[in-house]
C-alpha cells in the first residue's frame, strides 16, 4: 500500500492506474476505523482493480460548534488496517491541499440537504457534496461505497451524482452493529458507561417500529409516538434531534408508510450525537 499526502501525487498515481486500464474503487472516510469502515475497504476490494480510501477529516463539513478539533484520530492504527485489507493507496491530505485559502466553489442538493441532519447541520451536506465530489474527480473513481448508517448522505451523494452526471456508481453497505444493536461509529467513544447503556435502545426503537409495521400500523405519528415513549423508558438521558419517517430516495416526510420507508433518527447523548436508521418494511396488503 502507497500513502499518498498531497492532490498532486494523488493525480500522478491515478494516470498510472489509467494507463494501466485499472477500474477504481473510493471508500472516502474521516478515519479511526471500525468494523464498519473495514466492511466498506472489503466489499471495495472486490468491487474494482485498485482501491483506493481517502481519510480526511473534512472541516467544511463541520460548524464552528461542532467536533472537527476532538473528532478522534489515529493515523497510524488506520494506517495499518487498510494496508491488511488490500487497500492499494491511502490518501490522508492536509486541509490546505484540499481547499485553497480562497476557496469558492460550493455543490450542495439544498432542499434534501435541509432535512432531517440538515435542521440541526445546516452546512453538513454542502461540505459532503463538495468533499465528495472533489475526491470522485481526483480519483477518477467508477465506484465509490458509503454506508447506510448515513442514509441521508448516501440519498444526497445519489441525488448529486445523478444531477450532475457524474460517471461513478455508489454502493451502500449495511450497518454494522455491536452485539447489542448499537450502530458502530467513530464517535461511540464519546460515550460514558451509563449512555453506553442506553445507546443500544436507540436501534431497538427503531426495530419496534419496524414489527409495528408488519403488525398492521402504517401511520407514521403513531409509530413515531410508540417509539418516543419506548426512548422515555429507555434512553432518560437522550435529548431528540428528530426521528421522522421518510421516503428512502427523496428523503421527504411522509405520513403512512405505503411502502419501504426510512424512519431516522438523531439523538445527543452526553457529548455524542448519534445517527440510526431503519428500513421500515411495506404494509402487508389486507
Ligand atoms: O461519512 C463520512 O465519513 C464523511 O461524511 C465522508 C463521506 C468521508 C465525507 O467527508
């Protein structure tokens, strides 16, 4: 495995890859790598010729308020997972290679940017567009693989890639759990032993849902209030961001499920803030 540092090298290696008539596969990440992040390197690596990751904690992705200075780092553990996992280059650039001091140029998909994450974060998706999309463009990647943990930013990046005819196909990968249900994630070490305990309900609300649904419940108010009530028990240190209930694609509110559907979630817990999500399956027909 090559690591790479700068664009420039970074171009120099895909023309090699080019000329070689190699396919390429992107997993973009923001590092300290779990079972999670390893699931999207392995399915990566059978995707294409050469794989490549990227491992950038983007701050145009962040507001001023938010974790971009405490977002956990650890270089060198990432550094040697993805090399024992086929990985052909690593990319870990420095924020002033990959934006110039007058950098002006934003991608955003606005209105599905403003939902759900989006209330809370409102420049969070402007900066994954923008990110992403200079990383397809630098790697000339065919595919790419984002995981459906961050259902709301693979919608968006599928939305952006169709819009703007980016020639690269994007693979989602289920979530990866801890034996309890809890979604992995880098900022699970955020948590404190008593949220630890809690977080794993987070999952098992949305999964009540989910059985509701099969058990005949189709309006979304009323499953959102069945899983609300189930956090009040459960997660008494939990303060909601939202939980919503929406079409998979076009991520807008919707008030039945008449078919598959997201329902989503974000809750802070401590200093965390958690993102889950579950597809919702379609009624069964009476
Ligand atoms: O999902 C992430 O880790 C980030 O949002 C991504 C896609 C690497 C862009 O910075």
């Amino acid at each position: 495995m090559i690591t790479i540092h700068t664009k420039e090298e970074l171009k120099s290696i895909t023309r090699t890859w080019q000329n070689e008539r190699a396919s390429v596969c992107l997993v973009p990440t923001m590092g300290y790598y779990h079972a999670g992040h390893e699931d999207l390197m392995r399915y990566g690596r059978t995707l294409a010729d050469r794989l490549i990751v990227s491992l950038f904690v983007n701050p145009t992705q962040f507001s001023p308020s938010e974790d971009l200075d405490s977002y956990p780092r650890d270089h060198k553990r990432d550094t040697a997972i993805a090399e024992a996992l086929g990985v052909d280059a690593l990319f870990i650039p420095e924020p002033s290679d990959m934006y110039a001091n007058d950098h002006a140029t934003w991608v955003e998909v606005p209105e599905m940017g403003k939902l759900l994450c989006g209330a809370a974060r409102p420049i969070h998706f402007r900066g994954v567009c923008t990110v992403c999309l200079k990383l397809f463009l630098l790697t000339k990647a065919n595919y790419a693989v984002f995981g459906e943990k961050d259902w709301q930013q693979q919608a968006i990046l599928r939305r952006m890639v169709r819009d703007l005819d980016v020639d690269i196909s994007l693979h989602t990968r289920p979530t990866v759990r801890e034996s309890d249900g809890l979604a992995l994630s880098s900022r699970n070490v955020y948590l404190g032993s008593v949220e630890r305990q809690e977080a794993p309900h987070i999952f098992k609300g949305l999964s009540l849902a989910s059985s509701l649904v099969t058990q005949g419940e189709t309006n979304a108010a009323c499953l959102r209030d069945s899983v609300l009530q189930y956090w009040a028990k459960t997660i008494p240190h939990g303060r909601l961001d939202y939980l919503s209930v929406v079409d998979p694609e076009s991520l807008a509110p919707l008030t039945e499920v008449t078919s598959p559907a997201i329902m989503a979630c974000a809750i802070r817990l401590g200093t965390a803030r958690l993102i889950d999500n579950i597809l919702l399956p379609a009624p069964k027909r009476t």
